[in-house]
C-alpha cells in the first residue's frame, strides 16, 4: 500500500509502547523471553507495514497479535504475569511466545495461493487494491426512489420499535450496557439473539447503504441515523459489536467523500490504546442509574489485555474437550434448556477449571483450537483462518477490480463488517463471536434481498 503520513505515526506509536514497555521494566525478563518476543514484533511489523491491502482481514489478524501476543506481554511483566488471580510461570510464557512463532509461521505458509492457481493472478494485482476501494466506494450509487427510501424508513423504524420494546421503552438500557437478565429483557433465549444479533445491526446498516444512494431524502437520511445512533449506541452495545459496526461506517464514508483510506494500524493503535478501555467505564450500569466504579487504565497489562494470558492457560492448563467448544459455538442458538450438556464459553470454562476471580474473561481464537484436539486443533484452526483469510481478501479485491459494474454495495459493507468483526472472534470466545457472526451475516442478507434491484455503478477503472 502507499504509505501516509497515518501509517508512519501508528509505526511510530508502536515503537515508542514497545520502548517504553522494555525501558520500563522491573527486572530483566530473559534471554529466552527476549529474543522470542522481539521476533514476534518484528516479524508482525514487517507484516503489518508491507502489506499490500489497507483494509483486509489479514491486517485485521497481524494487528490483534501485535497487540495483543506481541506488545502487551511486555507489560504483563511487571506483574509477573498475574491473570484473573493466578500467576504465570516463565516456562508457560516461553511455550505459548515459541506456539506464537509457529502460528505465523503456519500463517505465512498457507495465506499463499500454493494450492490451487485459480486466483493466483490476484497477488499480482494488488498494487492499486487500495486506489481500487477508494473508486468503487466513490462510485456505487444505488439509484432508488423516494418512495424505496421511505419504505427503508418504514422498516427501520418498525424494526427500532420491536428492538426498543424488547428493552422496556427504558432510553438509560439503550444508552448504557446492562444485565438483561436482572433489568428485565422483554424475552427469552431466543429473542434476545434475534434483536441483538441481527435486527440491532440491520438498523445501522440500513443507515450505511443509504450512504450510497442518489438523490436521497436528507429527512430521511437524518431520521435513519438517528435510529441507527440509538440502535447501537457506543456505550450500550459490547465494545468489539460498537467498533465493528462504527469502524464500517468511519471507512465507508471517508472512502466515498473523502478519498481517503486511512492507515488501519494508525486507527485501531489509537483505538486500542485510547478508546477500547475508556468505554469499559460504560461496561455496566449499576442499581439506581449510577456508573460502577471503574478506574479508567491505559495499562496493557490491564484486563483489557488478557488474551495472552488466556492463551498460555489454555496451552498449558487447560483440558482439552474433544471438539465442544467448536461444535457449541456452531450450535449457538440451541437453548441449554433443551440441550443440558451444551457448554459455556470457554473462558468461562477455565475460570470455573482453575478458579479464576471473573468468568466474563476472552479466549483467543487460536487456544479455542487448542482446547478443541490440543496442538492438532490449533493447527488446523491456523490453517483454517489462514487459507480462508486470504482467499476472502483477494476474491473482494479482484470482484472490485474486474467486476465493478455488477458489484453490490452489500458486498461491501458486509465485508467491512466480517473484517472488524474477526478482531474480536481473534479474542474470543469463539461461541459468543461466532454468534454475532452468524447475526451480522444473516442481517446483510436481509439487507441485500431488500436493496439488490437498485443499485449501479458509474465508473471504469
């Protein structure tokens, strides 16, 4: 990609945290720790900064190790690696920072079109992936009537109704995240995955695919974004659904107005490090309508930051389940009424297993594997995201390139949406991402069924 002043300023930022984090530590941490940790930095950032396409899920995965496996560890330190009320040892450490090694290694291997040559040409394209986003963007414009753009309205409007009613008409559960199940959803099970997986983010894409329209109404514009503010508002939805659903957005409209397609590392370090931990303040509303009290905590060895920890648990205490966790995860919409034996998130899991002090924890896509078939199941689960991965990235990118006139906006939106989204199922647990997945997915469809006999583009490249 070509390099901006955004992308130079996140590789700064990340260079100052990694500094700072060595600079600052109580006793030396290694030689073994070291050298395998700065390896894993390196190798991401050399990664991160040279690939070729801005936004893609690829991106997306190095960021999250960055982050999360290569620099918050440094942090984890000086605590001496205390996670949820145990401690790490340094062999564990070392076993989960070499598996890491092997991750990339396994990422880099088979993100490469080495099997089938059907879409080898697309490697070669990528010169222009980012100038091609930005056309199409530009572009689309989906040719509706004013009576189309009111039905929209209308659907929106129904929809929000059914989403408010589900929350008592209360504005403070809208605006705040709560317990449903001690503030009284209006539902059950299967409700409540209904209108907070799929009809909360059909209300905001609804707004974003009006974005593209010609000739739109600017009441109904503004009525529409002020259904999908409310719908998910940032600090009232999980911060992963706020930023997959926002992120979308931010893209999409600098792509189209602005031309512009800002560094992704530049974005989610400033995200990550600034944003992510101030809307934990927001995490919960307390009895009588106050704000628990939450210390705001730009540490990476905060809680935020727990994915290696859970990691290196999960590789060398954690029991391996034989496949449950995947296929309950698949099964997600199966109420434990009527399947007893289902089981819960696997962070919930280990906190349970080792008697951790919060159960509400992550589990890193990568350990999910692990606690599924043990290194086996880590394996293919690397393999897995990595063929995957780059297969989705190149089909989009070539789609935008050479079939640009039968190109849906959908499309579009629905891959910014799964590119956010794998940040937090990289996370975890794999059962509650997968179901907002499944909802996001289901939702675009709806969408695209509503919207596909209006859209067209204008523009040859």
């Amino acid at each position: 990609m070509k390099y901006t002043k955004f992308s130079y300023l996140g590789l700064i930022g990340i260079i100052f945290i990694l500094i700072n984090g060595y600079f600052n530590l109580n006793s030396y941490p290694g030689i073994f720790f070291t050298v395998t940790n700065i390896s894993i930095i390196c190798i991401l950032l050399f990664k991160i900064f040279f690939i070729k396409k801005n936004i893609s899920i690829k991106s997306i995965i190095y960021i999250f190790l960055l982050f999360f496996f290569g620099l918050s560890p440094i942090y984890q330190l000086n605590n001496n690696f205390y996670i949820w009320g145990t401690y790490l040892t340094k062999e564990e450490v070392i076993i989960s920072n070499l598996t890491i090694l092997l991750i990339l290694l396994l990422l880099e291997i088979f993100s490469r079109p080495i099997f089938k040559k059907k879409y080898s040409d697309l490697q070669r394209i990528s010169n222009n992936d980012n100038l091609n986003l930005i056309k199409i963007a530009n572009s689309i414009e989906i040719d509706m009537s004013f009576r189309k753009q009111f039905l929209l309205l209308i659907i929106s409007f129904s929809l929000f109704i059914l989403f408010f009613y589900s929350y008592s008409f209360n504005y403070f559960n809208l605006i705040y995240r709560i317990n449903d199940s001690e503030d009284g959803f209006n539902g059950g099970v299967i409700f409540y995955l209904f209108i907070s997986y799929i009809i909360r983010p059909l209300i905001f894409n609804i707004f974003i695919i009006f974005i593209f329209c010609k000739n739109k109404s600017n009441l109904i514009f503004t009525l529409l974004f002020i259904l999908a503010i409310i719908s998910v508002f940032p600090t009232g939805v999980p911060r992963f659904f706020s930023a997959t659903m926002y992120l979308t957005l931010f893209y999409l409209f600098f792509l189209k107005y602005y031309k512009k397609n800002i560094s992704l590392l530049f974005i989610l370090s400033f995200g990550l490090i600034f944003i992510f931990p101030f809307f934990d303040f927001f995490r919960w509303a307390a009895v009588g309508n106050e704000l628990s009290n939450y210390i705001f905590n730009l540490d990476l060895a905060s809680g935020n930051f727990d994915a290696f920890g859970m990691f290196t648990l999960a590789l060398n205490r954690g029991t391996i389940v034989l496949g449950k966790n995947i296929i309950s995860a698949f099964l997600f919409y199966i109420p434990r009424s009527l399947w007893p034996g289902k089981e819960i998130g696997s962070g919930a899991k280990i906190s349970g297993e080792l008697d951790l002090e919060l159960d509400n924890i992550s589990m890193p896509y990568f350990a999910e594997g692990y606690l599924a078939f043990g290194i086996f199941g880590l394996i293919f689960l690397t393999i897995f995201i990595a063929i995957y991965s780059s297969k989705i990235d190149n089909k989009i990118y070539y789609l935008i390139k050479y079939y640009y006139n039968s190109f849906n906006p959908i499309f579009l939106i629905f891959y910014f949406n799964l590119v956010f989204l794998i940040f937090f199922i990289m996370r975890g647990d794999l059962m509650s991402s997968f179901a907002y997945l499944c909802g996001i997915s289901f939702s675009n469809y709806i969408l695209y069924k509503l919207t596909r006999s209006s859209y067209k583009t204008r523009y040859d490249i």
